[in-house]
C-alpha cells in the first residue's frame, strides 16, 4: 500500500488495505478470480460510505479500475 495524506485521503484502515493486498495478489498475481474477495470489498467500502446507494460496480471501478463485467 502507499503512504497517503490522512486529511485529503480519509485513512485507511488495516482490514482494508489486507483485503486490497489480497485481492491484487490472488486476482493479478495468481490470475484467480476473487469473486469473493470483490464482494467483501464492495461490502466493506459500502458500510464505511457515507453514501447509501451505492452500486458494487461504481466501487470496484474507483477502487479497482475495473470495467463492468470483469
């Protein structure tokens, strides 16, 4: 993970940032799917949203870079 402005970024907290590790090293670096990995990151950015409607797409796009449908 890389070192952020707290103040401009929100912090980020140490489950998280394993997740997102986990997530790159099982999808990117092992080419596994992470189907599960990709839910609880879009379960875990929905409940430390301020936002209340948001789409699991819209997060793992701004999170991941994802484009719809992978």
């Amino acid at each position: 993970m890389v070192e952020s402005d707290p103040e401009r970024y929100g912090g980020i907290s140490d489950m998280r940032a394993a997740l997102m590790l986990e997530l790159v090293l099982s999808s990117v670096v092992l080419g596994e799917d992470a189907t599960e990995l990709r839910a609880r990151l879009v379960e875990l950015t929905t409940l430390t949203s301020s936002g209340t409607d948001v789409l699991p797409g819209v997060v793992l796009h701004s999170v991941l870079g994802l484009r719809s449908g992978t």
